[in-house]
C-alpha cells in the first residue's frame, strides 16, 4: 500500500527535477523530507489510517527522487573527468553498501516479524541518518555552484585521404 506511491512519487520528481543542477537544493530538500517522513513514522499505529501511510509514502518518495539524482549530478560536475568511470563506480558500491545496511537494519529491529515498536526502532534509526545527510550536505558550498557541463565539440569531419580515390 505504500510502495507504489512513494515509487510513483519518485519518479515524478525525479521527472520534474533531473535537468536541474541545483545539486545541493536536492540534497537539502531531500533530506529534510526524509527527515519529515521518518518522523512521521513515528506517529503510526496498529490502527492507523491507511490515508497515513499513503500520505507518509508520498512524502518518503520526494527523497527518492531528489537524492538519487542530486548525487549523479554532484558527481559528474565534480569528479575528474579521467576519473569519472571510477567515481560513478564508487559512488554505486556505496549505495549498494547503504541497502546491505538497510537490510541488516530491517533484521535487527523486526527479529520475530513486524511490529509497530520495531517500526518506530527503524524510524529512529532512519531519522538519525537522514540528518547525518542533511548536517553533511549543509555546509558544501560547490554543490550548490554546480555549473551546467560544457557542451562536447563539434566533431570534425573526417579528412580525405591522400592515397583513395575520390568516389
């Protein structure tokens, strides 16, 4: 009930948002309403509404959309263009490494099934890294000048050979 509108509330976003290279904006923006949305788990219940968890979804999806983009752009105005492909590479393991973590976390605080105190255990989990995030992008002034890539030259076209024929 709540994946399909954070997903599709991730995709709209990072829809609207991927031509920006407003790197920072999203980190800041993502995070806070990460923070926003695991402070809302917070308030959920056995018996809460399914309007709740629909809306907490939604608002969970405008980090999905904001973050994952605003890395990718902090990354290709950033990173050495010969370095790029390791960068990119780099910056794949870690979020890699962020699901094996986020998997351990589910295990950790759901150890005999779901329960809303194990669930209020992962919000807090999940608050506290999402204002890790938040303090740590904060204070990056270059994200927020990120400028637009150059344009790639023209190529040239390519020269006639001496020695063929001319068709």
């Amino acid at each position: 009930m709540v994946l399909p509108p954070l997903s599709l509330t991730a995709l709209a976003v990072s829809g609207l948002t991927g031509r920006s290279s407003a790197g920072r904006g999203k980190l800041l923006v993502g995070s806070a309403c990460r923070i926003a949305a695991c402070a809302a788990l917070l308030s959920v219940r056995a018996d809460s509404p399914a309007v709740l968890l629909i809306a907490i979804g939604v608002m969970a999806g405008i980090p999905q959309g904001l973050t994952g983009r605003g890395t990718q752009t902090a990354l290709y105005h950033q990173a050495d263009p010969a370095a790029i492909g390791s960068a990119a590479g780099l910056l794949r393991t870690f979020r890699y490494l962020g699901a094996m973590a986020a998997s351990a976390a589910n295990a950790a605080v759901f150890p005999q099934g779901a329960t809303t105190e194990g669930l209020h255990h992962l919000a807090l989990f999940m608050l506290g890294g999402a204002a890790l995030l938040f303090l740590l992008a904060l204070p990056d002034r270059p994200l927020g000048r990120l400028a637009k890539p150059a344009a790639k030259p023209a190529a040239k076209p390519a020269a006639k050979r001496a020695d063929r024929p001319a068709e």
